[in-house]
C-alpha cells in the first residue's frame, strides 16, 4: 500500500514537471514570436537605431534568443552600419563594414555579408579606401621630414633662426642668440610637467622686432618646444624644406636665415659684450654650482631662495646646461 503511494506521488510529480516544462516553453515561444514580430517591423521599417539599441541589450537578448554576446555586438554593428549607410555617413559605414565580422550576426549573417560586399566595392567606399591611403603616405612622409628636419636643423643651428619643432634649450644657439624679451604666459603643473606656453622676441638694432616665437609644452611632450614662428622685416632669407601645397605644413618646415644686424651689435645695454661659452660657463659654475646638480628639481630644492620660482630655476639649470650640450 505505501509503495503504490510513492508510485502514486512520483507520477504526479513528474505530471506537474511535464506540465510546468511545457508551460514555461509555450511562455517562451510567445517571447520569441513577439520579439520577432518586433524585429520584423524594425527591419522593415529601417529603423535600424532601434535595432541597436535592442541588440545592446545583450542580457534580454540573450535570454530570448540564446545569442552570445559576441554575436550581440556584431549585430549591433550591422545595424549601426546599415543607420551610418542611410544617413550617408559613408565613412563611418566603411569604418564598420572593414571591422564587421558577418559569421557572428545570426539570422542576419547573409544580409551582413551581401550588404559589406556590395558597399566595399562602391564607388563611395572606394573613394573612402583612397582617401586614407593618401593619408597614410602623407602622414609617413611628414614623419620623416620632421626627422629631417630635426636632423637638418641640428647640423645648422647656428646659422639659423628658430624653427617649429625645436625644443626650447636649444633656442639660444641659433643664430638670434639669447632673446632680447620674453614673457610666460600660461603655466600648469600637472603629472609632474610643466605644461605652459612663453612668448619670446628678438630685435634689430634700431630695436624693430625681427621674430616672434611661441614655445609651449603639452601633458604628452617631453619637453617644451617651438609652437609658432613668424618672422618679421625684410632682412629674411627662407628655406622651405616641405614641397606641398598644405599651408600649415609649408609654415612648419620653413627655416628663416636672418640677414640684418642684430640688436645686441650695436647696443650700449650689455649686448654689445656677449660672452663666450667658455666664460658663461665658469660663471654659471661660480655662482651655484649649477653642473654638479643631475636635474633641475634638485637644484631648485638647494637654491630656493635665490630664484622668484621654481619655473626660473629650471630656466637657469637649462640654460647653464645648453653652453655644454
């Protein structure tokens, strides 16, 4: 009697897990049929934002259709292609199409891979292809004639002005020699650097301005360097190492040979006596001992009394430095 019971009992429940399953499957399927109900409408109605925002949904998803979320994200992609397409942002449909992986899309695998093909060989995606391979080439040919530059600029220093691209310790070896003024303007210490930008200016010797020269530092530079120059007069020979047509680029690798008198030659203020490396240098070791310091921080911290800030300290422990580079 108390085994036909648990027989009994054991039949009922598999009756209620059979009838449970079977309910909970129908539940799921209505999900699944209204979830493609949905779909169907989007697609069809090209509303193809929505369609990403609901493959973004990557747990709802999921949870109707069994998806991963790897194949969420390619089908979020899809969409957000076919939306870049309709708006006629071709470059960002390209963007997506070079990255789409159409094996992940799911039921859209087809139309992903029909509608890549078909936009990679238009006319506009062409086009796109072109674009960027000029800018690569552009972009590598910049690079090296910046190394050029550096290199060309270097090996001439001292018979040339300043030009962009030039750290800023390096300035005072041109052929303008030590500014005749100079102003900060900005200064910020972030992440232990000095971001900041410094105007400096040199003169004739009637005192007319000859050239300007921005130099500035960002948070991703090492060090300072020359932002802008502009020359100023007649007395100006210019070499242009850059062959474009791109003006910004021109004014970049342009180099100024200074072919007037300087303030400093005919000036009674002291700049008719410029000094010698040689005796810069045994003053700078005289006065502080500025070669025995391996940075400018450590120089600052024994000398702080003696400088307005430690922007004038580093200013001296470089240009200390630069006689000896």
């Amino acid at each position: 009697m108390i085994k036909n019971r648990k027989v009994l009992l054991i039949a009922v429940l598999l009756l209620a897990l059979i009838v449970g399953g079977i309910s909970t499957l129908k539940i799921r399927e209505n999900r699944i049929k209204e979830a493609n109900v949905k779909i169907e409408k989007l697609v069809k109605a090209e509303e193809y934002k929505k369609l990403a925002v609901l493959f973004n949904d990557f747990d709802k998803v999921s949870k109707i259709f069994g998806v991963t979320e790897e194949q969420c994200y390619e089908i979020e992609a899809y969409f957000n292609m076919l939306q870049s397409y309709k708006e006629k942002n071709y470059e960002r449909t390209y963007d997506i199409a070079k990255k789409l992986d159409t094996k992940k899309c799911w039921i859209f695998e087809s139309d992903a891979s029909k509608f890549k093909k078909e936009f990679l060989d238009s006319k506009e995606a062409k086009a796109i292809e072109k674009k960027i391979k000029d800018e690569e080439k552009l972009a590598k040919e910049i690079e090296n004639l910046r190394k050029y530059m550096e290199e060309w600029g270097r090996e001439h220093i001292s018979e040339i002005a300043p030009y962009i691209g030039m750290p800023e310790s390096l300035i005072s070896k041109t052929m303008l020699d030590y500014q005749d003024d100079s102003e900060l303007i900005n200064i910020e210490y972030r992440e232990n650097i000095y971001i900041y930008e410094k105007h400096y200016m040199w003169k004739d010797d009637k005192e007319n301005e000859i050239c300007k020269v921005v130099v500035g530092q960002e948070e991703y530079e090492y060090e300072p360097e020359v932002k802008e120059v502009e020359f100023l007069g007649n007395n100006w020979k210019k070499k242009v190492l850059y062959s474009g047509n791109d003006e910004n680029l021109v004014k970049e690798f342009t180099v100024g040979i200074y072919t007037g008198k300087l303030y400093e030659e005919n000036n009674d203020c002291g700049y008719n006596n410029i000094k010698t490396d040689e005796e810069l240098f045994e003053e700078y070791e005289a006065e502080y001992d500025v070669y025995e310091y391996s940075d400018a921080d450590e120089f600052y911290y024994d000398h702080q009394d003696d400088f307005e800030g430690y922007e004038d300290a580093e200013q001296y422990y470089e240009d200390a430095w630069s006689i000896v580079e």
